[in-house]
C-alpha cells in the first residue's frame, strides 16, 4: 500500500502517473494472490480492478472499487476531465457557435435588454444578504451547548433526563452520532493493531471501513426529529394538560378515541416501565394523552391537534428504523460512499446513553463520576484506560462543530461502498457511467408465490436471518393472510379539517404521512428538491433503478424543475429493484450529507406489495421515501407482470399501442406458455402497477440519464405519447391553475404576478392571458424586465436559469422539432451526459430556514 501512498502524494504529469499505475497494477495482482486472506480477496481484486480501469478506461470490463478521497482525486486527475459545474461547461461548448450567430441577429433592444438582465442578475449575486435564499450554503454549523445538563455527573433537577421538556438540536445529535462513528472506528482499528493482525483495514494511510465489523448504536426519535411543539404542553400541570376528550372534541363526528389514544392517567405500569427504558423516569415527561395508532381519515382534526397527534405518537410508540445510512459527500466520480450503523434494540435516547460522556473525553474532558477507569468491550475482549490522565474539568458551556467532525470522520476513515457480491453492484458501475440502461423483461416478472418465498424463508435458523430479512419474511406472512380485494391499507394520512382557520387553503393533508406531519407547509419546493436529491444519491450509490413518471415527469418536460404548485414527486421501479429496496433497506433512515443539510428520510415498504393485482383498498403506493420533518413523501410504485386486467382505455388510445392485440393477450391468459403473465402478439410481456398504469418493454426501456432542479435522474425512453396519453393538455397548456408559463424565463409564474405587467389589466382570464403571453404575441422584453422586478422571480430565475437552459439543450438531443420522441443522438448524448453531474443544493436546509435564515431576515 505504500506504493498507493507514494501515488496519492506525487505531482506527477499524466505520463508518469499512467506507468506507476501500470506498473503497480503488477506488483499488485502478484501480491494479492500470493499474500492476502482469502476472505479479502474479493474486495482486493475489485481495488486492482480499480486501478486497472484507470489505467485502460475500459468500464465495462473492469469493476471499480473506490480507495480513498486523495486516491480518487489524483487517479481521476490523470484520466477525467475536472467537471466542477459540469451543465454550465457543456452549455459553453454548446453554445459557442451560436452566440456569434446570436449576437449578430440581435437588435440594439435586444442587446440592451440582456444587459439589463444580467445587471439584475449580478445584483443578486453581490447581495446576498437581501437575496439570502439563494445562498444554499449552511451558515451557521457550530452550536454552544451547555453540557453539564446532559451529563451524568453533573445531574440535578435542570439536568434534561429529570427535565419535563424535551431538547432537540440537530447539529447536537449529528455531532454526537459522527464523533461515535469516528471513535469507534478508530478503536476497532487500534484493537487489530493490538491483536497483532496485519494491516489489511488501512488503505492510503486511512481506516477502510469496508474491512471492519458493523457498528451498533442506540437509537430515539427524539433525538432525530423536532418535538418540542409537546413543551408547551409539558410546562403545564398534570391536570391541565389536555387528554384524550379534547381529542375527541376536536375531532369530526365526536368519535370513540379508544382505538387510538389513552389517557397518561390510565397507562399501565407495565408499559410506563417500557416507556423509562428509552430514558425517562417519570410519567409527568409524558404528555397527558398518549397516541398509540391512526386517527382514522374519517375523523379528521384541526392543524394544531394533528400535528400534537403525530409527535406524541412519535415519542412512544414509532417503531425504530433498523439502520442509519448517512451519505457520503460527493466526489469527482459522482459517488461519496456512506456511513452506517445497525440501531440496537435499547431505543435509549441521547440523555440517558454513554455517547455524550465518550464525546467529551474524546475531546479531552473528564466526565466520569467516581473512578476514572473506563471500560471498553469489544469482540469479547475488555480494554481498561485511565481517563483522568491530562483531562480537563468540563466547562459550563462548550461548543460543538458537527461539520468538523464530519470532516476528520472523511479524512481519516474511508466511507463503505457496495461490494460486487452485493445486490446491485453492477447496476452502481453502470448507473456512474451515465449511459442509457438497457432493462430485460426478466426484471419486471413477477417473484416467486409467497408461499415458497414464506418456506424459503422459514427454513432457515432465526438466529442467521438478518433484522431486514426477519422483517421481509414478517411482510409475507401478514400479506398471505389477504388479496388484493381485502387487504388492508398500510399508508395513512394526516387528513386535518378543512374548514380550520389555520388552514387558508383548505387542504385536506393527503400529502402528508400522519407520523410525521409537521403543519401544513408553504415550504414545499424545499422538501421536494431535498427529498429528490437525496433519494437520488441513495439509489445511485446503492445501485437501485429508478425513473421519474407522471407529474414529475411532464414538469421535468417543461423546463427540467418541478412544479411549483405540486406537492409529491412519484417515481417507478422494477419489481426485483423494490424486492431489493425491501430485502435490504426497508425501514432504513437516510442521513443527507452533513455538510449540506440535516434532512432525514424513512424508506417504509409497503407491507403488501407482494399482492401484484390492482388494490381495491388504495394500496396503490408500493413503498414510500418519508421526510420525516414535514410528512411529505416520494411515492414509489414497482412494475410487475400479472394477471389484472387490461383498461378499455388503452385497447382506444392507439399512442399507446399496447393495445391491437389485447383480444389475444386475454386469451393467452393461462396459456401454458405465459404462465398467466399477459403478453401481446410480439410476445411482449405486458406490466403494470398496483393501481391503472399498463406498460410494454420499449415505453421504459432503454432509461436515459438527465437532469432534474440539478439531480441527476433517470427518464423512461417514451416520453412524449405516454405524457399525452396521462394529461391530453399537458404537454401543449402554458396555463395550469393560474400558474403561467414564460417560455423567456423558462418557469412557471402566478397569475397575480402576471396581471401587473399585462399591456391591457381589464382583460384577466386565463384565456385572455394566454392570448397575450403565447404566440403571436409574446411578453415584451419591457414586461419581461417587470416580472423580475418581482423579487421572488428573479431569485427563483437567478438559481435556475443555467439548469433550465441545460434542459432547452437536452431536449434538442431526446425530441424532434415538435417536442415529440426520437431515436437517441448517441454523439449529442456523448456530449451532454458530461453535464450530468450533482450540482449545489437548489434550495435551503430546511432546518436552517426555519430555525436560523427566517428568523435572522423576518424581525
């Protein structure tokens, strides 16, 4: 490994660097065979393989497995171009020859207009204070804490274990969580240096992760989502806080609340002594109604009393995810790894675990109580050290930098990457090179019966069935007690009362997950482009295949964003991807990168999937990816063959085109041949989610790779009949529910902002409107310069313009002239999957907006 060291230093020119690999590609494949482990070998021939491809560039014959961030940087130096805002470099290569074009056919006005254009953009540039949101820079990542409230020693009535209130902060949880990590990934690789093992969990000076046992820790929910709403009610008396008849008196139809909530007077002994092991010691730490399932959507509620259901629920009785997944920051070659940790069964919430004690004796304080020997067990082996030794008395107040600890975590351990035996792998090394992906039927085939899968399952000790495995085979077992006409609904909504005051716009919360729910917000445009970005990293870096549809997917038409009215993202899958997403990371939290933000996302597998038949109960959604601040959601739905039948609707809609041979396609339905599958006369097999939605092969596949609010994403290959065929106006309407589209600044704009500028303000219809912003006429670069006026336009035009202008050129390369599908343009494909790399964050932290940005802007 010396020589990779002696690599990661140099400054070699490219010549040089090509014969030191070649020449350590030898060395390497000798030195593998004949010294390494056997159970290594596997992973160190993916690392040579790594090497190899660095070397020949040959992809699809190598496998590459990633060293450390100074091996990637400096190998990719020699072979890969530096792409740091990638859409904008493809643009500028595209665009050169036509601006000299373009500047000749412009007129005087047109020259001035641009320049006023851009004066308004570089005033937005220069002044960000006033323009803060388009600063997508965290600001504020340190925190001052005071620490002896949370610290065993110290403890006394203001300590937070014996406070009423609860705490919650998540620079603090993040700085505690990654401290953990570090430390125990530095002590497991002390220990193999202390039991005489070689060095083979070093890699590039650093400790690899991927050679080191998994870590546990413990896990509350407290500590991961905001519920401190709950104080205002823990600062009162018992017998003032409210109980469950308030519920019901809040709730339509005056219901029966047994079903869903117990006084605190009227918990049992038994189940409050569950609720101490999590960390509390008194019953008066509870609030004075304890929620232990659903409201029905029946008997929906105000706002206020939603939101009060969600978190108390939250507190008790949310089952623990199994595993936290924190992503890795990017790096040149689009992937950054992660950091896991399984979650142990204590659900001890931070208060009342070691883990802020190790943190501050790892930064050199002195928190033990009595004696200062700390006692270590790992592995079944016990480590004894002298804490007190050259260690500080703990100050009042100290302060915490998570960013920094993130950063040492990064520069000291190399983060884990799919390995090639796992699930997914191959798909990794294709999805990170960005070409179209070619999907075979086989992937949409329906799994085995849940019977033989229960048997499979079943068969084997418990005790060697993973948590994700043991939870799958509980997903069989509870979807075999029911059909598709019977079963019944996994996701439930945070449906509120209309008619509340609080609620302006008299929403009805179906998009949002009860659980989570966090007030009707106005923010969405931040959840949804933190909810597809990090979805998208996930997947990438665990190999699983998506592709937008829908809504999504005619938005993305449009200009390459998301809407601005719309309020969930929905996106398809394979049904083997969905097994996999179920075998392997159901009821996993998804940590965004650190250094971008504190969001956390819940991927929950719909129980019932295994049922491929339409839902009669509304189990259309097969798994969901949860913003667990908000309640809002991707919805994921899995295509699979099956016996359901065919809507009439596509046996008419000949763009279709399933479609002529449907007659026999019923016929064939249990023809030997099909096994019940349904296939046309090309003996194309034909597929289907679990609510309307029927495909064939070559409307999904071959995927292309684009981009989406600067994500990269994928799209299936028919774009413009299926989108025709799901909204017959909406690939042509500028207008939607008084949103406008102005093609000049390539977004969609309100009408209340729209009427201000109009030539003629008597005439304000849709239909008038639209007569005066579409061809013939068009805005003036007058009206146009008006609507940037708009302070809120011109950020929103300032943050996307370079995107949506990305998105004018994929389009030249997927669409003909009339914007309708064509054969791909693999040389202008070549050229812009260059551009296809993650860019900032489109939008702000929602922590930080929240709780930092508008507090500092709004007095």
């Amino acid at each position: 490994m010396s020589l990779v060291k002696s690599i990661t230093s140099a400054k070699s020119s490219n010549k040089l660097i090509k014969v030191i690999l070649f020449t350590l590609v030898f060395i390497n494949l000798i030195y593998f065979t004949s010294v390494i482990h056997n159970n290594n070998k596997e992973r160190i021939s993916s690392i040579t393989s790594k090497l190899t491809s660095s070397t020949s560039g040959n992809n699809n014959k190598q496998q590459e497995q990633h060293l450390t961030d100074a091996d990637n940087d400096k190998l990719s130096s020699s072979s890969n171009q530096q792409q740091q805002d990638a859409h904008e470099t493809v643009l500028e290569e595209q665009e050169k020859e036509q601006q000299t074009q373009q500047q000749q056919s412009l007129s005087d006005d047109d020259i001035q207009f641009k320049k006023l254009v851009d004066a308004k953009l570089n005033s937005v540039k220069k002044n960000q204070g006033k323009y803060y949101m388009t600063n997508t820079d965290l600001s504020e990542t340190k925190i001052k804490v005071p620490i002896k409230q949370f610290l065993k020693k110290y403890e006394s009535a203001e300590s937070w274990i014996n406070k009423n209130e609860l705490y919650y902060d998540p620079r603090f949880t993040l700085s505690i969580y990654l401290n953990e990590l570090y430390m125990q990934y530095q002590e497991m690789s002390d220990e193999q240096l202390i039991d005489g093992n070689d060095n083979q969990h070093l890699i590039g000076g650093k400790i690899n992760s991927n050679e080191l046992p998994d870590i546990s820790l413990p896990f509350n929910w407290v500590d991961w989502i905001d519920l401190t709403m709950l104080n205002k009610e823990f600062s009162k008396p018992m017998y003032q806080r409210l109980k469950c008849q308030d519920i019901q008196a809040n709730s339509h139809s005056n219901p029966d609340t047994s079903y869903f909530c117990t006084d605190n007077e009227d918990i049992s002994e038994e189940t409050f002594q569950e609720f101490f092991k999590m960390g509390y010691k008194y019953k008066t730490q509870f609030p004075g109604f304890i929620i232990n399932d659903h409201e029905r959507h029946e008997h929906y509620c105000d706002n206020d009393y939603r939101v009060m259901q969600a978190k108390a629920y939250t507190m008790t009785h949310l089952l623990n995810p199994l595993k936290v997944i924190i992503l890795g920051a990017d790096k040149k070659d689009g992937n950054g790894g992660t950091f896991e940790f399984s979650v142990d069964n204590s659900k001890t919430r931070l208060t009342s675990s070691k883990l802020i004690d190790r943190y501050m004796e790892s930064h050199g304080y002195y928190t033990r109580k009595q004696d200062s020997n700390i006692d270590t067990v790992r592995n079944g082996k016990r480590f004894f050290f002298d804490s007190s030794e050259d260690q500080n008395e703990v100050p009042d107040i100290i302060e915490m930098d998570y960013l920094s600890t993130w950063n040492q975590l990064n520069e000291k351990v190399v983060p884990k990457y799919l390995s090639p035996n796992e699930t997914g792998y191959t798909n990794f090394l294709h999805m990170r090179d960005k070409n179209s992906i070619v999907l075979k039927e086989s992937k949409f085939m329906e799994p085995p019966s849940i019977a033989s899968q229960i048997e499979q399952y079943t068969g084997k000790p418990e005790n060697e069935l993973s948590p994700q495995e043991k939870l799958y085979l509980e997903g069989l077992q509870e979807c075999s007690k029911y059909t598709d006409e019977n079963e019944v609904r996994y996701f439930r909504m945070a449906v509120i009362n209309p008619g509340d005051p609080r609620n302006r716009e008299n929403e009805w919360g179906w998009h949002y997950d009860w659980r989570f729910f966090n007030e009707l917000t106005h923010r969405t445009n931040i959840i949804l482009d933190r909810l597809l970005r990090n979805w998208s990293k996930f997947a990438m870096e665990k190999g699983i295949i998506t592709w937008i549809m829908h809504g999504p997917l005619l938005s993305w038409y449009w200009n390459g964003l998301l809407f601005p009215y719309d309020n969930d993202i929905d996106i398809q899958m394979p049904i083997d991807e969905l097994v996999n997403l179920a075998k392997n990371y159901n009821q996993t939290l998804i940590v965004e990168n650190p250094s971008e933000g504190y969001g956390k996302y819940l991927i929950e597998v719909n129980t019932y999937f295994h049922n491929r038949g339409i839902s009669a109960e509304q189990n259309h959604i097969d798994a969901r990816f949860h913003d667990v601040d908000s309640g809002i959601y991707i919805d994921i739905t899995a295509l699979s063959s099956s016996n359901a039948e065919v809507p009439k609707e596509y046996k008419q809609e000949k763009t279709i085109q399933l479609i002529d041979d449907l007659t026999k396609t019923n016929s064939n339905k249990e023809g030997a041949g099909n096994n019940g599958k349904q296939v046309n006369s090309e003996n194309q097999l034909i597929f289907n989610d679990r609510r309307k939605h029927f495909y064939k092969i070559d409307q999904i596949s071959p995927l292309k790779f684009s981009m989406m609010q600067g994500i990269p994403v994928m799209v299936p290959n028919g774009i413009t009949n299926r989108l025709q065929f799901e909204y017959s106006k909406g690939l042509k309407s500028l207008e939607f529910d008084n949103w406008f589209y102005i093609k000049q600044l390539n977004l969609w704009v309100q009408k209340d902002n729209i009427i201000p500028i109009l030539e003629d303000q008597t005439r304000t219809s849709n239909e008038d409107i639209l007569k005066q912003i579409q061809p013939p006429s068009s805005l003036s670069n007058d009206q146009i310069l008006k609507l940037l006026n708009n302070e809120e336009i011109l950020q929103e035009y300032y943050l996307t313009r370079s995107l949506t202008r990305f998105h004018d050129f994929e389009k030249q390369v997927l669409f003909d002239d009339n914007g309708n599908d064509k054969p791909l343009d693999l040389v202008k494909y070549k050229t812009y999957k260059k551009g296809l790399k993650m860019v900032k964050p489109l939008r702000k932290a929602l922590y930080e907006y929240e709780n930092i940005e508008r507090i500092k802007h709004h007095h």
